[in-house]
C-alpha cells in the first residue's frame, strides 16, 4: 500500500467535514467531539497535537499492515487535562505557501 493510497482510504479530512468540523480560524469544536467523529470512522484513538488552542497535527497510527490502532495509551484517553490541546479547540484554515507568499506581496513566475 502506498502513502497516497493510506491517504485516500483514512482520510481525516473527510471525515470531520462530515461530521461538521471544518476549517476556521475562530470557531471553537469540542475536542472529544472531533477524536469520536475518528474514532467511530476508523476504529482507533487519534493523536493531536495544539498550539494556541488550534490543532496542529493530528496523527494515525497504523500496524505493519497498515490497518489502524490507537495511537494513545488508556491513561492519555481518560486525562485529557494532560494533553497539549484545550478542551475545545479550532481547526485553522490552511494556506498555503504560494497563497502566503503571494500576501506577503511576492510574485511567482508562470509558464505560458
């Protein structure tokens, strides 16, 4: 199985807009609401990573056979106090490092 293919098959993405978890900047979710909306998708405990009450990264973890586990210990799951992430967090919107460069005033040459 390729990285693409794990991608399209598990993708976070996906489901959280499903769900109703999408993308802003000042929008607060639950943060158990969003680690069940993964756990119910792909039978397996997520790990999140926060700064500044956003989430920065969200990580699957996988068996050799690239089928999906828990990623935390069951003393992560039930102290979520410990965690990097508050209670309710944002999803921030990405940009992109052309959109970044390009409100930063810079310009990128195209091929016509």
């Amino acid at each position: 199985m390729t990285t693409l293919n794990v991608f399209f098959k598990y993708n976070v993405t996906d489901v959280l807009y499903k769900e109703g978890y999408v993308p802003s900047n000042s929008e607060k979710y639950p943060l158990g609401g969003i680690i069940s909306a993964i756990q119910n998708a792909f039978h397996a405990t997520p790990e999140l990573a926060c700064s500044g009450g956003a989430i920065d990264e969200l990580r699957l973890c996988f068996f050799k056979n690239f089928e999906p586990r828990d990623c935390a210990t069951q003393s992560s799951l039930t102290n979520l106090e410990d965690s990097s992430c508050p209670k309710y967090v944002s999803l921030p919107e990405h940009t992109s490092a052309r959109q970044k460069k390009n409100e930063a005033g810079g310009a990128f040459l195209s091929a016509n």
